[in-house]
C-alpha cells in the first residue's frame, strides 16, 4: 500500500504548509475568550498547531472577555478544552509538553467589548508581551464574539489605534454570520473597512479549512472516472446533511438573533454545495477556484415566495430524550426566549441553475439536536433500467450512491448492488469504502488549524471574498423575506434526539425520495 509519505502528505492532512510558508511570530488576542466556539475549537487548534510544531517560536496567545477571571483560571481552561472533544471525536492523548507550551504564553484580559478601556489595557499588555515574546509587532485579532459586536470591537480597536500597521502586521480574522442579511453584511463590510484595508481582513468559514472538504475538489478533478458521470445525466440529486446532536449550548443570545439557516447555510454549507458542484477551475490559484464556487452561488435559482412556501422547511426542538437524558426543549435553554421562533433545523431543496445540473435537486438539511453529528454528501445515481432483471425475484435495483463524509468517520464510500451468492438472483448492496484513518493514519483537523496558520502567515486563499458572501446573501435572502413574513405557528416541531420536523422527510417523500443518513 502507498504510505501518506511514498504521496508527499505531510504528517497531520490539513496541516500542509506550502514551500516557505512560515508562520510570522505573532500576538493573537482572540475576543470571545470564554465562549463555545474558543473552547471548542480555537484553543484546540491553536494546541494541534503547537504540538505540530507548526505555531511560531515567537507567539503569545491573548483572551479577552467579560468574565471576571485570573490568568490562571484562564489557562486552567484551556487543559478542559481538550478533553471535551466533539461528539464522534475520539478524546485526545494531551501532550503535556506542547500544553504547557502554549498555556505558559497564554494571558487573559477582562473587559467590556464597548469600553475603550479594555483596549487602553490591551495595548498596553501587548506591547510587554511583544518585549517578553519577541513577537515583533505582529497581531492577529480574532473576532469570536456575537455577530453584534463585530462593527464596535473592529471601530474600538481602530480608535485604540490598534489596527495601524506600522511596525507588524494586522490582521483582523472575522467570524461568521458575516451580517444578518444582504444589506447588513454590506453595511458590516463598510464598517470593517473604515478601520481596515482589505488585504487586513480575513472572513473565515472553518469548512474551507476541513482537509475532507478541500479533498473534494482532488477526489472531482484528479480522478478520471468521476468527472465524465458528475451531471444531470447521471447524478439523480445530491443530499447534503450537516447534523448535530449538541444543542445551543452557551450560544443563546446569539443564536436567538441568527437561527439555523443564517448560521449554516450561507456559509458551510454553500461551500458544500459549491465544491460539489463547481465547474473544473483552471488552476489552484485562489481566485481561479473562488470564482467558479461564486458562479455556482450566482446560479443557485433565486426562489419565489410560493417556491420558498414549497422547498423549505424549518423547525425548533422541543424536549426530548436521548437514552435516559431528558434533554431541554431550545426555549428552556439558557437566553432563549420562553416563546422564541427561531429555527433550530432547516431543510431546503436548492436547483442549481447551470448546464450541468439544471432540474437536478440538492436537498440540504441541518439542525441542532439531532440523533447524531454527522456532515456528510450523498450523489444518488440515476438506477439502471430494469429490463434485465423482469424474470427474477429481484423486485428493484438500489441507485448507486456515492457517500463523502465530511465528519466524523471521515471518508468516502460508493455503494452497488452484487450478487448474493446462491442459486437464485438476488442481489444486495455492498460498499467500497475509504476511510482516512485507515490509509492515512491520522485524523483530519478541524479546519482551523489550516486557517489560523495561514492568517499567521499572510495567505488569504481560503478565506471569503466579499463578493462570495453577496452571493450567498442573495440566495438566501428570498427565504428570509418569506420567513419573516410568516412567523412559525407550530414550534417546537421536532422532539430533541430525532431527526427533525415531519415536514422534512415530506419534502423528500413528495418528489418520492427520502433522506438516507
Ligand atoms: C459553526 C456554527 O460555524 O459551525 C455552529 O456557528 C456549529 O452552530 C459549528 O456548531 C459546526 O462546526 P463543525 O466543525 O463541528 O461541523
């Protein structure tokens, strides 16, 4: 068998860096330095990359937030961090030296993201920690706050004079929703650019950093059997499902305001659709592969408000079970309303409208509390006429499906019908499966760990342009509008712990398919 080494992989997939593609020496202050998304998954990043030896020698690593807590009790958090893994990660086997490597050059500020004395402490810390670490002037700011506080961290940093780039690099990593709808995202644009150059700006979807995500585009382009039968001529849909067993969590007041479909669709799951569906760019330059993701964006059939009444679905768990776990309904949890209407699941069936893939559906479903967490793309196949199999107890031929999943298990499967061996004719599905743990050893990262060292060292390539995110905006938008319109009258619709609202496996069963995770 080719080892990961005979192919040129380096150790950790995702970790890959280019030729002198160094990481600079660095401060990263991340805001948000308590909330979900740092524990679970920037300080686990940031331990990965330090155990790869990947994080520069020269870096500190800054928290910032509210919370009234010592730097000990700070750093004490990060040790937690790594034994809470995502559900189907397996718990990692902490290498106390890289941890204690990265908790020694860890500091905590508290501070009000409003109050222009938080920043009058940071600079000040910043500028010891640069004499202390040699970290050369060079700050990375990580916005993992409520989307609300992107504009005032960003101004206040700006008025701090924090943003200046006279001696080091700044750079400003924004997290996603990147605004509410299309107008506020031009609007948090406009803001981020009246503190900012572009080339300063770094808008993240950790789904571009995840290797099975960039393998997608290998898997298409490098292979010649996929390529010829990737079209409406061959593929009958595609079904995408990005499912997770966690709840809101700790997020409620941001999630409140955001719901599931600003949270996921325009963004990961866009770039789901798009990697699956791009047309071959004419290199791996960034612009080159950006472009066609943007062109699938813009082909993306804008819906009427009657079209959105027929293809969307949204949902909101109620309580619910999970073995002998009473789990919460979404408005028992904390922030949330007691009569909230937000959705917590959607499920939308998206026509791409292009050559390829004209009147072919991509059903898209994501949710919290669902049974399980699962990302996967399934390519269902056109069947094979029957004619040959009339005369036989055979009763119908499975489609062929070519399964790639994203996370957990991450891998990819096709499946075909085979003989069961015996006298008569029957047949059953069997597998040809590929798991990344098998062949390469090691799991695939999360996608931060690819994304926060390319910020470090200057390489915007995976990151959104704004034109991507109008695009995404503009798609969605429609589904909004009617949304908005018509407030939800059946929430909660789907108990915690099951795979949704009725209405989902509805809008499959109407076009006679049903959802196959
Ligand atoms: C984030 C969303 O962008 O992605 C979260 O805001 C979600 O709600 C998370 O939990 C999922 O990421 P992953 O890598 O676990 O699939």
């Amino acid at each position: 068998m080719t080892t990961p080494h005979e192919i040129g992989l380096a150790q950790t997939p995702g970790l890959e860096t280019g030729p002198g593609k160094l990481a600079d020496p660095c401060i990263m202050v991340v805001f948000g330095a308590t909330g979900d998304l740092t524990r679970r998954k920037l300080i686990p990043a940031l331990y990965h990359l330090e155990k790869e030896n990947l994080l520069p020698e020269n870096f500190a690593f800054v928290g910032v937030a509210i919370d009234q807590l010592s730097r000990d009790e700070f750093r004490n958090r990060i040790s937690d961090c790594l034994n809470s893994p995502d559900e189907g990660e397996a718990s990692e086997v902490v290498d106390e030296q890289s941890l204690s490597s990265l908790i020694d050059r860890t500091e905590y500020i508290v501070g009000d993201f409003g109050d222009p004395g938080t920043y009058q402490a940071l600079k000040g810390r910043l500028s010891d920690l640069d004499a202390q670490f040699g970290t050369a002037g060079n700050r990375l700011f990580y916005f993992a706050v409520a989307p609300g506080f992107f504009s005032v961290v960003a101004k206040q940093l700006g008025a701090a004079g924090l943003l200046t780039e006279e001696n080091g690099w700044r750079r400003v990593v924004v997290e996603k929703p990147f605004g509410h709808d299309y107008d506020s995202s031009q609007a948090l644009n406009k803001d981020l650019l009246s503190v900012l150059q572009e080339h300063q700006i770094y808008r993240i979807d950790h789904y571009l950093g995840k290797e099975t995500v960039q393998n997608l585009m290998v898997f298409r382009f490098a292979n010649g059997i996929f390529e010829p039968i990737w079209n409406r001529r061959y593929v009958d849909h595609v079904q995408i499902t990005v499912a997770e067993s966690v709840g809101v969590e700790q997020r409620g007041s941001y999630y409140e305001s955001a719901g599931a479909l600003r949270d996921m669709v325009p963004s990961h799951i866009f770039q789901l659709i798009a990697f699956t569906a791009m047309e071959p760019p004419v290199s791996f330059d960034a612009d080159a592969v950006r472009n066609e993701q943007i062109k699938i964006m813009n082909a993306i059939a804008p819906m009427t408000p009657e079209e959105v009444l027929q293809r969307t679905v949204r949902g909101q768990y109620g309580a619910g079970m999970d073995g002998d776990n009473r789990l919460p309904a979404y408005r028992s949890e904390p922030h949330v309303a007691g009569d909230s209407r937000t959705e917590t699941f959607v499920a939308i069936k998206f026509y791409i409208d292009n050559w390829r893939w004209a009147d072919i559906p991509f059903y898209v479903r994501t949710g919290k509390r669902l049974p399980r967490r699962v990302t996967e793309i399934r390519i269902q196949f056109k069947r094979a006429p029957f004619v040959l199999f009339r005369q036989t107890p055979v009763d119908t031929l499975q489609p062929n499906q070519l399964v790639i999943r994203v996370q957990p298990d991450e891998g990819i499967s096709l499946s075909f019908g085979a003989k069961i061996p015996g006298a008569t004719v029957r047949l059953g599905t069997v597998n040809m499966d590929f798991r990344y743990k098998d062949y390469f050893g090691v799991k695939p990262s999360t996608g931060y760990e690819r994304l926060l060292h390319d910020c470090m060292s200057g390489d915007a390539t995976l990151f959104r342009r704004s034109d991507a995110l109008d695009a995404a905006w503009s798609a969605v938008m429609p589904i909004l509008d009617v949304w908005a319109a018509l407030p939800p009258r059946s929430f909660p619709n789907y108990a915690a712990g099951t795979w949704g609202p009725k209405e989902a496996d509805e809008l499959m069963s109407r076009d006679g398919r049903h959802w196959l995770v």
